[in-house]
C-alpha cells in the first residue's frame, strides 16, 4: 500500500524549515522562517500552540527523547529549551556568533549539538545549558550535526562539501567524506550507527559505512536534497526536494520505491516517527504534512548484502553492497525463560523510569527559567541602583 496523507497542518506564516515527533507520537513541532515554533497534537481536535521567542528565523527544532523538552535554533544565534506545553516557558543561550542551522539531542538526552554558520559544531549539556567544548575544521556554514545512536560519534555537514566525521571523546575528526559537488544541507546517522546518509545540493544522496570510511550507494536525483530521515527499521529513507517532491528509498533494493506530491513548491524538511509508523514534512507553502507510512517494515531477520544496479524516475542506485548489520523483525520473540508477571514487571519499571527522567528534565528547565528570572532581575536592580546613585551624584554637584 502507497504512502497516504493523513493530516495537514496550517498556522505558520512563512516557510517551514524543521519538524520532529515527540517520542510517544503524541505531539508533532514545527520551526518557520516565521521566527515561530508550533506544537501541534496529534489528537483530533487539539489547538496548537504557537511558541513566540526567538527574534528571527527558527531553522531547526528537535525533542528530547523523553519528549519533555524541545530545542530549537535561530538566526539570531540562540538555542533555545522549550516545555512543550500550554505555558510555552524556555530558556535561552546565545549559542554561536553566527545563525544556528541544526540542533540534536544526543540518545541519552544528557547532551546537546549544535551547527551554525560560524562553521563550528557545539556540543552543551541540556542540564544548564553548559557549553563542553568546540569542533571547528569546517571552512563554511556547518548546516547539520547529529550524535550517533550510541552517542560515541557526531556527524556534520557543511557547505564546504564534506561530511565530518568526529569521535566524541577524543574530540577528533576521525574522517572527512568529500565526495558531494555541492553544499551538503542534511546528514544522518543510520539507526544501526553503522553507516550516515547525506543529501546535497548537488541533486545527490550518498551513504557511507562509517567502520570502512567507504561508499556504499548513491542516488541521484532531479533536484537540491533539503532533508532526510531514516525508517527506525533501517530499511528506508524518506527525502524532501526543491522540486516540491518527498522520495522514498528502499536500501535494501537499492531503488526509489515512491515518489510523492504533496506540497506546493520546495519540500524542505522531512522526519519519520520514533516508531516508523507516519513521517512529517514541512515546505516553502508554510505547510505541516503527516503521512502514513504503510509500507512493510519485515524483511526477515538478517539484512543480507545485495548487489543491485537499478534505475527509476530519475534515481539510480550504485551497484554496491548496503551491508549494515542489522536485524529485523516485527515483532519480538518472547523470551522463554521469563514469565509473563515479569516481563510485565520490567515493563512497568522502563514505564516508570522514563517518566521519572521526564520530570528530570522539566525540573532542570524549570529551574533555569527561575535561574534566567532571577538574573534578570538582579540586573534590573543594579540598574535602578546606578540610576539612583548618578540621580545623587548631580545634585551634590
């Protein structure tokens, strides 16, 4: 069955540029050139929320994993942590000296990247938004940066046309890919974090294995590739072009499976689910589209290498092997060696603890909005105090 449209959402008054779903499907955000973020329910029915803060263009928007926090970057070079709810409170830090392009939060939700046209990669912890330490070999715009699954490797993009390779720890580059011909707009890491994919302007999208630092396919296309986004099976993955078109891609096969239309003008930005279930986009028509995904996610339980060489509307696949290691099935077999009262215990504990950590992270964000408060009215006080003392001062003279 083809992918179909589910929902569209209308409230943002310029271009859409980032969208991301909470972890439990619940909420979907959007970033626009509006200066604006959304949060819309997926709940029928639900009102939106319009989150107002950012003094320019919101480029990028993306949600802890716990799904009680959203960081967002801007044109004016703040990022900015926001509680999704009705109350709309974040706080904010001057991130970069340059627009920030791309924010990431890493799996454990503990650490924070970031891109930015000063062509450096930042990486914060979300807890008081405390900066860790630079990763600056790019000589352009740094456009994205992920964290890799484990959280061990980042990688960037940039307008430099390499695709950067960095080992968290040592805080090295451990491989630059320069095979684009133009700017590199959008890199991810593959859920297995065994191989990265990446879309350019160059009408290309190339993947690596990031264990042999080689390439493992190419597509190339019609138009600039703005955005993309795994399948959590590792099977697919969903682009969004200048050309108004959403591709999805079977890496398997190695060949375009859809082609879908659906926005008026350039798609720009494009994120499945956690669960694999729908994807998002957003494009220059200041629309939010949520698909169902509908195609089949089980293809027994090894992906094998295949050699393929294949060729549809305009796509074409290189004959190599897409080897990432991974197994795939839909459903979990049982374990026999435990009960169904335990199995349902430790369901319940992950239950508890995710909600728990959830907390966590509200609280950490309530409390720097205080903190944010407080130092503001400290500086208001002193102020006043100046303004008083100089008020002093010139009637003794």
């Amino acid at each position: 069955e083809d992918p179909s449209l589910e929902r569209h959402f209308k409230g943002h008054r310029d271009a859409v540029t980032s969208v991301d779903f909470s972890c439990a499907k619940k909420q979907l955000v959007s970033g626009s050139m509006d200066s604006s973020l959304m949060i819309w329910s997926m709940k029928p029915q639900m009102r939106a929320y319009r989150f107002v803060g950012h003094k320019d263009a919101v480029l990028c928007v993306h949600f802890s994993p716990s799904g009680h926090l959203v960081a967002s970057g801007s044109r004016d070079k703040t990022v900015r942590l926001w509680i999704p709810s009705i109350k709309g409170e974040s706080t904010v830090f001057k991130a970069h000296t340059g627009t920030v392009r791309s924010v990431h939060f890493s799996s454990d939700g503990q650490s924070l990247v970031t891109a930015s046209d000063d062509k450096t990669v930042k990486v914060w912890t979300v807890h008081r938004q405390k900066f860790l330490f630079s990763l600056s070999q790019h000589i352009n715009w740094v456009r994205c940066a992920r964290f890799s699954p484990d959280g061990r490797l980042i990688v960037s993009s940039s307008d430099d046309k390499t695709v950067k390779l960095w080992d968290k720890t040592s805080r090295e580059c451990i491989h630059s890919f320069c095979e684009h011909s133009g700017f590199v707009n959008h890199v991810d890491f593959h859920p297995s974090g065994t191989c990265i994919a990446a879309g350019s302007t160059d009408s290309t999208v190339k993947l690596w294995d990031v264990r042999m630092n080689r390439l493992l396919q190419h597509y190339q296309g019609n138009s600039v590739v703005n955005s993309l986004s795994f399948h959590p099976s590792g099977n697919y993955l969903v682009t969004a072009s200048s050309d108004s078109t959403l591709k999805i891609l079977d890496l398997l096969e190695g060949r375009l499976l859809y082609t879908l239309h659906g926005h008026q003008g350039p798609a720009t930005c494009v994120a499945f689910s956690r669960d694999g279930d729908f994807f998002a986009s957003g494009g220059s028509d200041e629309q939010v589209m949520v698909w169902k995904t509908n195609f089949d996610t089980d293809y027994g339980d090894v992906v094998k290498p295949q050699k393929y060489s294949s060729s549809v509307d305009g796509t074409h696949g290189t004959g190599v092997e897409m080897d990432c290691g991974i197994h795939h099935k839909k459903t979990k077999p049982q374990d026999s060696g435990k009960t169904h009262e335990q199995q349902d215990e430790e369901s319940s504990l992950a239950n508890t603890l995710e909600q728990i950590l959830g907390q966590l992270d509200v609280l950490t964000q309530t409390v720097s909005i205080l903190e944010q408060r407080l130092t503001l009215t400290e500086d208001k006080l002193k102020e006043c105090l100046e303004n008083q003392q100089k008020i002093i001062q010139n009637k003794t003279n």
